[in-house]
C-alpha cells in the first residue's frame, strides 16, 4: 500500500482529488492544507507526498523545501503539480528535491502513474512540462537577486532587506537594479510582476 499525503489549501480541490485518488486500491491517501502538512508528514510517514506549486497557500516554494526537508528521514518522495505557464515554479521545485513533476492539465492516469513511479525511487516528468523545464533553465536572476526580490514582493523597503540578508542599502539598490535590466521591467514594481508570473517570487 502506498501512502499518500495530498498537500492543498483550497478544500473542495482537494477533497476532490483525494477522493479520485481513494478508488485506487494501492493508495492509502490523506489530505491537509499547508499549514498542517508537516506535522501530518510526520504523524502518517508518507512515501509521496504531492503538492500543487502555485495553490494560495504555497505562497513560495521554500514551504515544499521544508516539507521535503522534513519528510527526508521518512524516505518520502515529493511529487509536485505544475503548469508550462509558471516555469520558476518548476524550476523551485526541482531545487525543493521534487523526484515527480505532474501537468495540471493531464489526466488522473499521469498522476496515478506519477505517483507510483515516485513510490518507487524513480524519476517521473510529464512531457508536457518539457518546454517549461526549458524555460525554466533560462531563469535570469540569481539565487540572491531572488532573495532580495522575495522580500521587495512582500513590501520590504530598501532598508528592511538590507538588515535582513546583512547587506547594505547601496548593495541592495545595486541588486534591484540589476533584476529590473534582467527582466526586462520598467521599475521595481513591473519587476515584482514580471517575476510573479513567471513563478520565480
């Protein structure tokens, strides 16, 4: 019997799929927002645990790192949903150590076999999501011009991210400049969006 923790904070998707998933006569499934995923995870001792990338809850993908950091010891493998339309969320994902990546638009049989592949150790990629992983190589910002832009997308002032990655105002300044010539925004503000869509931030 494989066990399966479902990951999702809108409560009629996931009882939905959860049910769908419930039919399968190898699959032991529960379900659970964001919030309480991890002490689920480790109450129940998952082998997948799936979780949709850009649900509300989500909000980034370092609440999957955590999840997986924390399932690491119960040998769980994390299968995530995703779009081609958001490729940094794949990309955040493969960074999370998801060993799964599911299109939301495929059908229940990708699923259902993306989860036994998982179950098993192996590597499971819905080719539909090739082009986004292509896209998602493409990513133009580093790992701390994403840092500062996180906290510049949650309204953190200039100062504010300054103290809080331990850099200067002007290094700061520096580093959303460069992310505003790199994605091609306007301004900070276009930046955020431009970064938001993409699923970077």
């Amino acid at each position: 019997m494989i066990r399966v923790l479902l990951v999702h904070d809108t409560s009629l998707l996931r009882s939905a799929l959860a049910a769908l998933l419930r039919k399968e006569g190898d699959l032991d499934v529960a379900s659970a927002p964001w919030e309480t995923a991890p002490g689920m995870a480790r109450s129940l001792q998952p082998h997948v645990c799936i979780v949709d990338v850009d649900c509300p809850g989500s909000r980034t993908l370092s609440a999957a790192a955590e999840l997986a950091r924390r399932m690491t010891g119960t040998g769980a493998a994390l299968l995530v949903l995703a779009t081609v339309a958001r490729p940094g969320l794949l990309r955040r994902a493969f960074e999370a150590r998801a060993l799964g990546y599911v299109n939301k638009d495929a059908g229940p049989q990708r699923l259902l076999e993306g989860i036994r592949k998982v179950a098993a150790g192996e590597r499971f990629v819905d080719e539909s999501l090739a082009f986004g992983f292509l896209q998602a190589a493409e990513m133009p910002l580093t790992p701390r011009e994403l840092s500062v832009l996180s906290l510049a997308a949650e309204g953190a002032t200039v100062a504010e991210i300054a103290r809080g990655l331990h850099l200067s105002n002007g290094t700061v300044r520096n580093y959303m400049s460069a992310i505003t010539r790199k994605t091609g925004a306007r301004n900070r503000v276009d930046a955020i969006r431009i970064s938001q869509g993409e699923g970077w931030v």
